[in-house]
C-alpha cells in the first residue's frame, strides 16, 4: 500500500499480541490487573500509520496512569491496552508523512503492533542516536531533565544540585546537566553499584547511599555549603529530609515520587514544608507534556553533549512483550539499573 491511496483495505499484519489493564491496582499491580490477548489488527484509514513496536519504556509514571481519578493526563481505561511510549518500525502507511521502513516514536502502547494517527508520531534519526536513547536521553526522560532542571530548577554556576534518583533515567541527565552548567551536583541513590555509577561514570561530584548511610548526615557532608537546587524523583522521607538542607531561595522541583506511588494509606506530604517559608523557597510540579513544542531544542543540545562525550546514559534491556508486568515491578523495586526498556520478542 503506498502511503495516501485509496481507502482502507485489509492490513499486512493481521494479529496483535496486547496487553490490557483488566483492574485498578490497589498497591503493587499484580497479574491479575492485566489481561494478554490476541486481537486482529484494525484497518488503517486515511492518515493513520501502523508500527511494528521494536522497544517500549517502561516509567515510574505508568504506575500513576492506572489509577481512576485527575490527574495531568486522563487514566487508562479498564480493558485498554496499557500506555507506553516506544520506539518502531512503520510497515504500512496510509500518510504521506510516514514511509515503510521509518522508524519513528510515540504512545504505542504495550503491543506487538500500533495502528495510530501519523499526527501523534515523531521520526526518529537512528543515525544520531540507537533506538534506545530515544527513550532515554533523547525522549521523555531527557526531556523531563533538560526542562525540570534548567526551566524550574535554573541552576546557577557554583550552586549546589542535588537529585534523587540519580542512576536512574532522569536522574542520570540531571546530574550530568548540571555539572555541565557548572554547579556542584550530588546524587542519591540506592547501593554501592548505583552510587558509584553516578560518580564515576557520570562525574557526579558526590553520591550518597540512602539505603546504607543516615541519610541527613550524609547529605550534610556531601553538600557543606547546603542545597540551592533539588531535583525529586522520589518524595516520601526523602523529600523530607531535603528540605532542612535548603539554602535561602532555593528551588525544589518535583517531578516523581516513587516512593509513594503503590501506597495503600494516603501520600505521605511533607512534614518540613515550613521550611520554604522559613528560607523563601520555592517548591513547583513539572509535567513534560508541558514543554511538547521546544523537544527540539532539547534534542538538539542533549545530542551534541553525547556527540561531545559530555553526557553519557545507561539502558536497563529486558525482553518479551508477555514479561512486561512483572518487569514494570523492577521500578518499584530498585531493581532496574539505568533507564528500564522493554524489548519486544
């Protein structure tokens, strides 16, 4: 089929392998909350592309998703295949912006294959970047660095960083991001492997082990000059204890809290909160969707800072469509080392 002809006929693939939310997880999902099927695939009408989806990332924020109520992005519906952003292959084209053979991303969903409007896809130059960094340094995680860090956080030379999370996908950019702006940057992290990651092979200048150390002695020695710029990726006592560390106007930018995201009992807020009043700080959500119409300008400068060998990232690479929901517990776990990506079979 070439790409705008005629009206619909039958697909190229005719089954899709899926898996869809069957039931709103109360705590950690289990297997139950999923249902794996086969389901033809439907036709292509004008305008639409169908993907071949090669890799999927798997995020904290999925977790959020599939729960009932506001939020800044409508739930999964209960019998829909789960949401996730991929990266694949398009093998059929009913729009003259995608050919067959181009690789593109967008929310594919958890499946084998994606039939979806060409207007929610993005090309993406393999030759820039492996599939995987586009769900990484250069998709939503490196997106959410770059904006949260520089937009919200706005680091100033000699300022003190500091990130949760910071093996992982979003924390590994920030840190990097702000040792290339200048400021000192300290990560938290979980075990010896993960911090001396962070300090080793991203530069971090400091990394504190919050699962073997106290946690707020141990950040007072990593950051004697106290904190000018939080980046949380985690809340919970965490987010509490940063906040006795915070210099006067500082900026704390919340963009997760994994600690908090499979409670059973209310989201614990933060006790320290009086602390912002205390120092004439400054405590703002980020969501990354905000920022769509500047990707680029991110893209742009993320790659030419790996093309330098100035920031580098780590994917995490599990396989199997059928493994993904006991995979997407890896995050809750800490059990993931780096970005966690899903490769489809």
């Amino acid at each position: 089929m070439t790409p705008g002809s005629g009206s619909p006929v039958a697909s190229v693939v005719n089954r899709n392998r899926r898996i869809l939310l069957a039931a709103r997880p109360q705590g950690l999902p289990k297997a139950s909350d999923w249902t794996i099927e086969d389901a033809p695939v439907a036709p292509l009408e004008d305008g639409d592309v169908l993907v071949r989806v090669q890799l999927l990332s798997l995020d904290p924020a999925m977790r959020g998703w599939m729960n009932e109520g506001k939020s800044y992005i409508s739930p999964v519906a209960l019998g829909e295949v789960m949401r996730a952003g991929g990266v694949g292959e398009v093998v059929e084209s009913r729009n003259s912006g995608f050919a067959v053979g181009d690789s593109v991303f967008g929310s594919l969903g958890v499946q084998r294959f994606c039939v979806i409007a060409g207007s929610k896809l993005a090309k993406v130059d393999l030759s820039l970047a492996p599939a995987a960094k586009w769900l990484n340094p250069l998709g939503m995680p490196g997106m959410t660095a770059y904006f949260g860090l520089l937009d919200i956080g706005q680091p100033q030379a000699g300022q003190t960083v500091v990130v949760s999370g910071a093996a992982g996908a979003v924390g590994q950019t920030v840190g990097q991001i702000a040792r290339i702006k200048g400021c000192r940057a300290v990560g938290i992290a979980g075990g010896p492997a993960k911090c001396d990651f962070v300090v080793k092979e991203l530069g971090l200048d400091a990394c504190v082990d919050y699962k073997a150390q106290d946690l707020k002695a141990a950040l007072k020695a990593a950051c004697p000059d106290g904190v000018d710029v939080y980046f949380d990726n985690v809340g919970g006592e965490i987010l509490d204890t940063m906040l006795t560390r915070i210099n006067p106007r500082a900026r704390i930018v919340i963009c997760g809290a994994i600690s908090q995201y499979n409670n059973t009992q209310p989201v614990r807020g933060p006790a320290n909160y009086l602390s912002l009043l205390v120092n004439r700080a400054r405590m703002e959500g980020m969501v990354v969707f905000d920022y769509a119409e500047r990707y680029p300008e991110a893209i742009r400068e993320i790659a030419g800072w790996m093309s330098a060998g100035r920031l580098k990232t780590r994917e995490d690479v599990v396989e199997g469509l059928d493994t993904f929901p006991d995979r997407l517990l890896m995050l809750f776990s800490g059990a993931n080392f780096g970005k966690l990506v899903l490769k489809i079979d």
